[in-house]
C-alpha cells in the first residue's frame, strides 16, 4: 500500500513538472513574438479573447509587465469562466502560475484540465511559427556570421630602430 502511495505521489509531481513546462513554454514562445510584433500580438489577443486594447495595457501592468502572463491569464480566465480581475488577483498573491491553476480548478483530473493544455499547446505553437516567419523575412533578428578581425603580428625581434630618440647622426 505504501509503494502506491508513492508511486501515486510521483505521479502527481512528474504531471505538475511537466505541465510548468507548458506553462513556461507558452509564456516565452508568447514573449518571443511580443518582442518582433507587439501590434499584431495585441490584435490577435483582442480578437480572440474579445478585450480591448486599453485593458490588454491594464492587465500588463496586473501581471508582472510581461506579454506572456497576459497570454496566459487571458487563457485562464477564458477556461475558468472567472473574471481577468480575478486571475491577475490570484496572479499577485501567488506569483507562480501552478498555484493560480489549482486555486481555480484546473488541476490534473478536472474537466477543464486537458482542454486548456491543448489550447496552450496551440496558441504556444502559433506564436512559435509566426515568431519564426517573421525572423525569416527580417534579417536583423539572424546572427550573422561577419569575417573576424584579424590581427597582424608583427614581428618585434628587430631591435636596431627601438631606439631612434638617442640616435647621434654625427
């Protein structure tokens, strides 16, 4: 009985591990693509979550100014049926987004569980694809690969011109 206990217990902690990965993934493919399209990133969110642009900056400040937490929150509040208000709420009291999931209701088990891990899923790989497509079109955002700078030795065992401040022409 006690090794089903444990193994029970491991379980739960590998499904928690594995869903902050999610989680962590969503957040920075979100951000990653903030950072090139901030514009489009803020139309997309308005139109799928039907929200206005001036409480996207709200809930920006609400969540730790980071466009990957809005993402997310949105996302939570969609599942959940909870206001944004609420979720930025449980946000600044916990800090961590795990916590903020089980306070909800979104835990492993719940009905609300996989449908939410799927759309994080997609919405994470959209961002990925388009953060992508954009660094394909604009060059800026690829390292490139410049000719390094060599620097010539020169050869200082010729000694007979070092000392040219003392030389006597006489």
């Amino acid at each position: 009985m006690r090794k089903f206990y444990t193994l029970l217990l491991l379980m739960a902690v590998s499904c928690s591990i594995f869903a902050q990965d999610r989680l962590s993934l969503f957040i920075s493919r979100a951000n990653k693509y903030a950072s090139v399209e901030l514009s489009d990133y803020r139309k997309r969110l308005c139109v799928e979550y039907n929200t206005r642009g001036s409480l996207l900056d709200d809930y920006y400040r609400q969540c730790g100014r980071d466009w990957g937490n809005v993402g997310l929150a949105l996302e939570i509040a969609r599942t959940s049926g909870k206001h944004m208000r609420d979720i930025c709420h449980y946000y600044k009291r916990y800090r961590k987004w795990n916590r903020v999931l089980i306070e909800i209701g979104i835990r492993p088990g719940s009905h609300y569980y996989n449908p939410f891990y799927d759309r994080i899923d997609f919405h994470s790989r959209y961002w990925h694809k388009h953060y992508c497509s954009y660094c394909d079109h604009h060059d800026r955002y690829h390292h490139k690969k410049y000719k390094k700078y060599r620097r010539h030795k020169w050869d200082d065992d010729d000694d007979d011109d070092d000392d040219d401040w003392d030389d006597d022409d006489d």
